[in-house]
C-alpha cells in the first residue's frame, strides 16, 4: 500500500505475503482482505487514517481481533455489533478469545467521514 490523497485501496485477490498495513489517505475506500494470506503467530497490526471514505476488513473466522476506532461521522458494523451513523465516536472491541490466541490482528482506525465494517469470512 502507499499513501495517497485520493484513491482506493485493495488487498490483492490473490495469495499475498503478509506485511504489516499502515495506510493514510485521504479520499477513497479501502479493503483489507485477510482470507488470501498467511498472518505471523503473534499480532499483525493494520493501521488505517482515512479522511472520507469506507473501511471494510474481512477477517478469517479463526483469527481474533481487537480494534480500536474513532471517527467523526460514519457507521459501525464490527462483527455481531451495530450502530448507526453516530458523530463523534470512539470503538474498542476484542474478540474473548484475543489474549490466549496464537494468530490475532490489532487494528487501528480513524476516520473522518466514513463507515467502518469488520466481518468474518
């Protein structure tokens, strides 16, 4: 990924060598799309700073998470949790099982004006 003002970005839809994600952008949607790569043992990091725009994060059912998000306008859509468009949030959700898992993935995300979706797949 490189950072750009305005863009999208997208994971490859093929198999990829796992790199730690540190995006800022500025307009645009980005995805990330851990399905098609092999994480570390231990914790893979993703950062994501994105002014207007969408973040979608599809996570294999077997790895955990723990997110952290902010945002000034945009709705949430984190695993079995919702909300609607909300102004000026702050999100910290982990998985039960983040602490005792051998793969897990650490996001950070902050987002002006846009919505942020974590899904398993």
């Amino acid at each position: 990924f490189s950072n750009s003002g305005i863009g999208s970005h997208r994971t490859p839809q093929h198999a990829y060598e796992w790199n730690d994600v540190n995006i800022i952008n500025g307009i645009g949607d980005i995805v990330i799309d851990l399905s098609n790569t092999v994480l570390p043992k231990g914790e893979a990091v993703i950062f994501i700073r994105n002014m207007v725009g969408s973040i979608k994060i599809f996570v294999p059912y077997d790895v955990e998470i723990n997110l952290c998000h902010t945002s000034l306008a945009g709705a949430v859509e984190v695993l079995d949790y919702r909300q609607g468009r909300s102004f000026n949030q702050r999100l910290d959700i982990q998985t039960p099982s983040y602490n005792a898992s051998d793969e897990k993935v650490r996001i950070f995300t902050s987002n002006l004006v846009g919505d942020i979706e974590v899904k398993r797949i």
